[in-house]
C-alpha cells in the first residue's frame, strides 16, 4: 500500500472516529455530551447530532493535512475534502444500527437502475 493510500485510510478512519464520538458519545468526562447539551436545538447542535453532517466538518482539516502529506495540488482539495467525508460516512452507514438521520434515506437498488440512491 502506498503511503498516500495509507494516509487516505488514516484520514478517513479518524474523520469517521470525530464524527462518532461528536455525534454519539458522550466524550471523556462527558464532555462532548455537556457540549451538545449546551447547543441544544440550534442549528450547530442539530449539527452535532447528525454523524453525517459533522463528518463533511471533521474531514476538512483532515483533507488539508492529506493534501500537503502527498503534496497533492490546491486544486485537489475539495475532491479528497469530500472522499474523506464520504468514506466515513459508508463505515458509519456499515457499523451503525439505528435509524437514518432525519432527511437520509436509503433507497434499494432497483431491477430497472444499477445504482442504488440516498434521498
């Protein structure tokens, strides 16, 4: 494996581990629960409940440090910012057994389309 390769992976496990533990968890000492408490229903404590939401955030210094680590061009910022966040959210998609947040749903690959959709 190559090291930009490796780097993409740590990028996008530790984008998925913020965006749990912002989302999820309480936090050491509850900390991250006493934060989201604090934010109640505002717009950035909708956000932190929504791992998929905090995940495009966390993702963002992430793909900063990926970019100049594989000295990737400028240009390559917003794709690699989002691939990071997309990644996290396939392993919460792949680990999580709850409910969709609201607005997320999943729909099922047809017969007539090879591509299955998220509404």
């Amino acid at each position: 494996m190559s090291k930009a390769v490796a780097a993409f992976v740590v990028a996008v496990l530790a984008t998925w581990r913020i965006s749990r533990l912002v989302a999820k968890e309480d936090g050491p000492f509850d900390l991250v629960l006493r934060a989201r408490a604090r934010a109640g229903t505002s717009v950035l404590g909708r956000l932190m409940d929504c791992p998929y939401c905090v995940s495009v955030w966390a993702a963002l210094p992430l793909a900063g440090w990926l970019i100049r680590r594989s000295r990737l061009s400028a240009a390559d910022v917003v794709p690699v910012w989002l691939a990071i966040s997309a990644g996290a959210c396939l392993i919460e998609q792949a680990t999580s057994d709850g409910p969709q947040p609201d607005g997320v749903e999943v729909v099922e690959q047809s017969s007539e389309s090879p591509v299955g959709r998220v509404r």
